[in-house]
C-alpha cells in the first residue's frame, strides 16, 4: 500500500515541480498529432476535440498544481498568479477549441496545431523570470497567430493582414532582442532579479525604452497599434478570436512582471507607461465610434483596455512601486482574464454570422440564446457588475488612485463612458436591428465563403472528409457557456480570488 502511495504521490502537481510543464508538453504533442491527423486517417475535427480534452485535463492539472515552483535555476517560477494565468489561458484555449470542433469549416488540423503551440509558449511566457525564456515564449505565443491571421490563403485582406503583423513584429522583435542584448552586457546576465541591480543610465534607459517598445507593438498599445485593426478586419473572427486574446494575455503578464522587477531603478519608466496608457485610452475610443465591421470595432477596444492595464502597471513603476506592485499584477491578470474572456465570446458569436456590426442584425430572433450571450459579454467590456469587467475595472482604477494618479483614473473614466455607446452598438444591432433582405447578403459573409470554398472543397477531395461536418449546436453551445461561466463567476468571485493571488 504504501509503494502505491509513493508511486501516486510522485505524479501529483503539488508534489512534483516538473508536473506543470505537463500541460505544454501535452499540447506540443497535440500540435504534431494535428499537422499529420490526415496522414493517420483521422477526421478534420478529431484533432481540435483531442485539442481540447488536454487543454481542460491541462486547467485542472495546472489549478491542483502547487505555488512557488522554481525551475531550471529560476528561470520558470510558477508563483500563485502564474498559475492562474497558466490556468485562465488553459480554459480560453479549451473554450476555442470546442468551438472549432463544433462549427470550424475546413483545415481545422491545421488551425488545432497552431493554437496549441501558441498555447503551449503563453503557458510558459506567463512563468518566465529570464529575458532569452521571455522571448523564446512569446515569440512561440505570436508567431502562430500570424498564420492565423492569414489562414485563408485566397483571402487578400487576411494575407495583407498577416503580413502588416509579421512585419511590424519582426521588427519589435528585434528592438526587444537589441534592448535585452544591452542589458546582459550591463549586468551580466539574463535574469530579472539581477537586472534589478542595475544603475540608471543613458544606455541601460536605452536598453529599457527597447523593450518597452516592443511589448508596446505586441500588445497593439498606441502608438504602434495601427497593425491591429486592419489584421483583425482581413482575417476570419473564428481565427482572430484566438489571435486577439490568448498572445494577448500572455503579453500583459509579461510587461506587468518586467516592468516591476526590472524598472525599479528607471524614474522614466512611469511617464512611459503613463504616457502609453492615456495615448491607447484615447485614441482606441475614439477610433472606435466610427467603425462598421465588428473585428475593427474589438480591435480598438483592445488597445483601450491594453491603456487600462498599462495605467495600473505605472503604478508599480513609481517612487512607492513596491507597495502597489502585488495587486497591480494580480489586479492586471483578473482584468486580463475578464477582457479577452468577453472578447474571445463576441468574436465566436460574430463567427457564426459574420465580421460586420450588420450581419448581427435580427440574431435575437434568429439565435435567441448566442444572442443573449453577446449581450453578457459586451456589458461585461463595458464594465456592468456583476460581470468581470465591472470589478476588474475597479481594481485597476482603486489601485491606481491610491497610487496618486487621480488625473489618469479619471481620464479612464471618462474614457469607460464613452465607450459604452460603441459597445451598445453591438447590443442594438442584435436585439433591434432588421436584418437585411435575405437575397442581399453582406459583403463580408460572400467574401468569407467564397474564401473558404476552395478549402472546403480541398478538404472534400479527401477520402477521410468527403463532406464538411455540420455545425453541432451543442459543441457552440459549450464553448460559449464556457466563456460565459468565467465572466459570471470571476465577477461573482472577484474579491475571493485576489485576496487568495494576494
């Protein structure tokens, strides 16, 4: 009895450090399974439901999983809000996943192996304490989600896109890799705690500004956003639903995390991030009054609330940055979770119907319940309790004016308002809107199936698919009710769960 014991002791998380690397070992796995499913005869859909079993067994696994897990000389330190990332990434990824095997249309192998490696390197991004790991997961997270983009080969918009975001974050990529290069020869090494050491000067401010720059650019914050609308616009919402939230989050760890350990000693970095935040708070708002395709609309918001996070992250950057720094990042991670959680929900209920604020129209009638679940999730962006955003929001905004930025908390506020009305457009166009004549489909929805048609039909010359699954409304269903259980029960447990992260 107690060799069995010992034997099942040895395999559980809290005993066994290298358990949490269970999950992205797994997915890798997944991603390899997929790119030769049609090799081993196995249906285009199969992949994205082996996909998502690992992901929700990877969530359980890395919730039971214990904190403080210090790996490879710390380079991976798996602290209680790393795991929670780990974890919220998990169920966003189970969530997409369900999705694609209830409604994906053609080459979903293809699309499963890419999100699981974009997985597998957020999991590991959201642990990194060591500038090569940083970077090394995070170009793991995001250079899938190009192809995402893109993933439509006969699509012009999505490969224009594509194109505009592998660019830019090739070049981001190497500012990032310039700035961490300088500060391994000033400090000697490449390891957070030790760049905390370092004296302020012009080249280690340098090195600083490089990085900044760069987790800007991946982040979409203003002023290097302008590659997110149009990429968002050209691909399909099924793929930017995924492309827009999971390397998203994973990145909003990771500036919260270095700007705390390494900014300590750089009085530039909270006018930085200060400045950044009002700039992605503005512009993104505004920006977003005006746009008619539902993509563009989530691209904009997206950078309003990168603004948010970055406001309270300038609270861990300042004079007093200690003693904000532990509910900053907690603060940073829930709102993170209640932000794409809604994002990834509107985007799969668009996917059903189409990109334009339009093609919504008459979904109350048509889809009473997907339109019921948009409805919970945009009033969740906008910040109503007792959805997620309303208590992430006054979080980030309690923490932020205690810090002292009481002109900013109120910029944001102003900045909440305002966005509500493009928010209720989504809203109005569901539940009053008329849709249009049945022989006039939108633009959008022709264009979206005429690109899929060739891969549609390559996928049906083959003898394992020789027809394109149906949609299984049960498989949507879940995959929505998924998103929607973490943006009613982080708002419900909000307060719960930061004091246990705190």
């Amino acid at each position: 009895m107690s060799t069995i014991a010992t034997i099942t002791t040895s395999f559980l998380p809290p005993f066994n450090g290298y358990a949490v690397l269970v999950a992205p070992a797994l997915l890798i796995l997944v991603a390899f399974f997929s790119l030769f499913a049609d090799k081993l005869h196995v249906p285009d859909r199969a992949a994205a439901v082996v996909a998502a079993v690992v992901a929700a067994v990877g969530a359980c696994w890395m919730a039971l999983g214990a904190d403080n897990v210090i790996l490879f000389g710390y380079q991976l330190v798996y602290t209680g809000d790393a795991r929670f990332a780990a974890t919220a990434i998990l169920v966003l990824a189970c969530a997409w996943f369900v999705w694609t095997a209830a409604a994906g249309t053609g080459r979903t192998r293809e699309a499963t192996a890419l999100a699981a490696l974009s997985v597998s390197g957020a999991v590991l991004a959201v642990a990194a304490l060591d500038l090569i790991v940083m970077l090394l997961a995070l170009e793991l997270t995001s250079m899938p989600a190009y192809v995402l983009i893109g993933y439509r080969r006969y699509r012009i918009q999505g490969l224009e896109g594509a194109l505009k975001y592998f660019l830019l974050s090739v070049l981001t990529s190497l500012f990032m890799i310039y700035g961490a290069s300088m500060l391994f020869g000033l400090a000697g090494s490449t390891h957070f705690a030790e760049l905390r050491a370092l004296t302020q000067s012009p080249l280690s401010l340098l090195a600083f500004v490089l990085l900044i720059i760069g987790l800007f650019a991946k982040l979409s914050a203003a002023p290097f956003h302008w590659w997110a609308p149009d990429a968002y616009a050209g691909s399909e919402p099924w793929t930017v639903s995924f492309a827009a939230t999971v390397p998203k989050f994973a990145g909003i760890l990771v500036i919260v995390r270095l700007i705390q350990l390494v900014s300590t000693g750089f009085s530039l970095a909270q006018s930085l991030l200060l400045i950044g935040a009002v700039a992605s708070m503005v512009v993104g708002t505004f920006a977003a009054l005006t746009q008619s395709d539902t993509r563009r609309l989530l691209a904009y918001s997206g950078v309003v609330n990168v603004g948010y996070i970055l406001l309270v992250v300038a609270a861990s950057a300042g004079p007093d940055g200690a003693t904000y720094s532990t509910i900053a990042l907690v603060s940073s991670v829930v709102y993170a979770l209640a932000y794409t959680a809604a994002t990834m929900g509107v985007l799969l209920v668009a996917s059903g119907e189409g990109g334009r604020l339009s093609d919504l129209a008459g979904l109350s009638k048509r889809r009473p319940a997907a339109a019921w679940c948009l409805a919970l999730f945009v009033l969740s962006l906008i910040g109503v309790p007792p959805l997620a955003g309303f208590f992430g929001k006054l979080e980030l905004f309690m923490t932020a004016w205690a810090a002292g930025q009481q002109v900013f908390v109120v910029i944001a506020t102003v900045v909440t308002v305002v966005s509500a009305f493009y928010y209720m457009r989504l809203i109005k166009a569901a539940f009053f809107d008329e849709p249009e004549r049945q022989v006039a489909a939108s633009e959008d929805s022709a264009e979206d199936t005429a690109d899929v048609a060739p891969d549609v039909a390559a996928d049906s010359a083959a003898p394992e698919t020789p027809t394109p699954a149906p949609t299984s409304r049960v498989g949507v269903g879940v995959a929505l009710g998924i998103l929607l259980a973490v943006t009613l029960l982080l708002g419900v447990l909000s307060g719960p769960i930061i004091t246990w992260l705190t």
